[in-house]
C-alpha cells in the first residue's frame, strides 16, 4: 500500500507518511471517519489546508484525517441583520473572503490571502491587519470525541482570545476533541470594510485608522501587502513554503516592555497591565535578518531560512526537513530569549516534534 507523505499536504511541504490516510468530504463521512479511529483507538491527526502544521519527520503513525467539504450556505440576508452564512469546514478561506467582497458581505475582507481552510479559522482565531474572525463568528458546529455527539458553541462559548480558543486548548497534538464541521459568519450588508485598525493598512489605503474604506481596496492592498512579505501562497516562491509565522507576538507585562528600547512596537493586548510586542521587530533586533540561514554552514544547511521577506516566516527553500526549520527556530528563539529575556512561543501546532 502506498502511504501518503504529509509533506504533500502541508504548505512547509515537511512531514512523514500517515500511518493511515483518510479524505472526508462530508459531514457525514467527517463524522464517520473519527468515530472509526476513535473506535480502533488510533490517534487522530486533522488536516484542512495544512497551513499551520510541523509534522516530523517521521510522520503521523495514527490516523490523519483530511477534511475536504466544501461549500456554504445563505442562511439569512437582509439589510438589518446582515448575511448569515454557513461555511463547511473543508471551504478554502480565501475563497470564502473573494465571494464576501464580491457580495458586499463586510468584516472579513482584511483577512485576504491567510491560506488554509475555514474549519480551521476558529481554533486559531486567525487575525491579521487588526482583524481577527472572533469578530464575525456566530457560531461554531463541532463533534465531540468525548461525548460521541454534535455539539455547537457559540461565540462567548468559544473563549476566544488572541490566536486562542476553547477549540485549540482541547487540541492535544494536533488531535482535536472539537472537529470543526461547519462556521457560521454574521457578516453586515455594504460595499464598505470594517473599520480599519492597523497603521501600516491605513496608510497604504490612504485613510485615517479607525475609518472604513471600500472592502475590494482592502482586499487588493491586503493581498498586496501580504505579497510583499511572502505570506501569498506562490508555487514558484520559496519564501511561501512555510507556516506563515513561526512565533506568535508576546503579550508582556507594562515593566518588561519598558525594558525594550524606545523604538520598539508595542499594542494592546486587551488586558490592563499587559502589552503585545512585534516578535518580527524583537527576532531581527537580536540579530536575525531576513534570509537568516540561507548560508550552507548555518544550522538547517541552508535548506531552511527566514523569509528573504519577512523574519517572522521559516522557510522550506527546496529540501528541508522538520528538523532544519526547528534548527531555525530554536536559534532564533534561543537568540531573542538572550538579547532582551523574552520567550517566543510557536504559532503552528507542532506534530511529532518539541521546539
């Protein structure tokens, strides 16, 4: 039997066979599939657009799962209440957020060009730009491993947080008791974006922040921007073979980011007392350029690096293992740690292998 290498299903394009590879294209066969592993008492590996994966080496020796349903449904629109839409799990995101601004559906179009599934939006409260999908999530429908039923959250219920949720601190090794099965959206009705909160997105549209501008020129400049830092997703382009950021921006309290010179970001971390850092800013302020790596003699051989774009992204430049992009990273976390005592945590669910 051939086995299936997740190095082809990942966007790091690392990662061993599956010992057993499953593709459900239903809710129903999504359903099937982790109560057939369940009941073997295999492990259980879910994989959507394995954008935020490192997987060893050495592969998964339980059971993955690939969730392929696609599709949505309108459930309600109307110049009120806006658009409630139901998303499968298995909907490419970007595609989702093309068909929202082709629609004048509003308030996710800032999150163009994140890759990966919709299922997996939710688990990680995927952000960017000042948004984040906490902020248009109605509802989340689930399997429950633990209880063998259906289960549904809502909103509150989902304790989002930043890139956090009940889904993900419930995943252990990449091994949900949550499966996403559906996401529905509460988006508002206009041909204008949410209000745009991120400096640099401001300013290349043009507007003050906090104001609004229409969403396909957010969407343009988003995906412009996130082109200009390798974070589009480009066959021909190595720096897309990657997670998208390694390390996830610290959340500090007030008198450990006084310590950081003048010149270092700093936002709010929605906690009094505590401030959020720009990982980015502390990786290449410890000494790590973008394209850090690349030479023959470094720790990964120069098979993996940091961006040649952005020095938040570890990149695959053609032969890499899981082991040459860790090297990377504990270098870099190993170096920030020694430079200003601040402790970078991964942004990708780590399978297999320990940072």
């Amino acid at each position: 039997m051939t086995q299936t290498l997740l190095s082809h299903l990942t966007t790091a394009a690392v990662g061993g066979p599956a010992g057993k590879y499953v593709e459900a294209s239903t809710e129903a066969e999504i359903i099937d599939a982790v109560r057939t592993a369940d009941a073997a008492g295999e492990q259980v590996l879910i994989i959507g657009g394995g954008s935020n994966l490192l997987i060893s080496d050495d592969g998964f020796p339980g059971t993955v799962i690939r969730i392929a349903s696609e599709g949505f449904t309108v459930n309600a629109e109307d110049s009120c209440g806006g658009v409630a839409v139901v998303v499968q799990a298995g909907h490419n995101w970007d595609a989702l957020v093309e068909h929202a601004v082709l629609h004048a559906w509003s308030g996710i179009e800032a999150l163009s060009g994140i890759p990966g599934a919709t299922g997996a939006t939710p688990v990680q409260n995927v952000g960017a730009y000042g948004s984040d999908v906490s902020q248009t999530i109605a509802a989340v429908r689930t399997w429950d491993r633990t209880r063998n039923a259906v289960q549904t959250f809502t909103n509150s219920e989902l304790k989002f947080g930043y890139r956090d949720s009940i889904l993900k601190q419930t995943t252990v090794e990449g091994s949900p008791r949550y499966v996403v099965l559906t996401v529905e959206f509460q988006l508002p009705l206009g041909r204008m974006s949410a209000p745009i909160r991120y400096a640099e997105l401001a300013r290349s549209l043009g507007v003050e922040a906090g104001k609004r501008a229409y969403s396909n020129d957010v969407r343009r400049e988003v995906l412009r921007l996130r082109g200009s830092k390798g974070m589009v997703l480009d066959p021909a382009d190595r720096d897309t073979y990657s997670t998208g950021s390694f390390f996830t921006n610290p959340v500090v309290p007030v008198d450990v980011a006084a310590t950081l010179p003048e010149s270092a970001p700093q936002y709010p971390a929605g906690a009094e007392g505590l401030v959020k850092l720009s990982a980015a800013w502390l990786i290449d302020q410890a000494g790590f350029g973008k394209g850090y790596g690349l030479e023959e003699g470094s720790a990964s051989g120069g098979r993996a690096s940091l961006s040649t774009k952005h020095t938040l992204a570890i990149t695959n430049r053609g032969s890499a293992s899981a082991k040459d992009i860790l090297a990377i990273a504990r270098e870099v976390r190993a170096g920030v740690v020694e430079r200003f005592g601040i402790e970078l945590h991964p942004e990708p669910l780590l399978i297999g292998v320990t940072l």
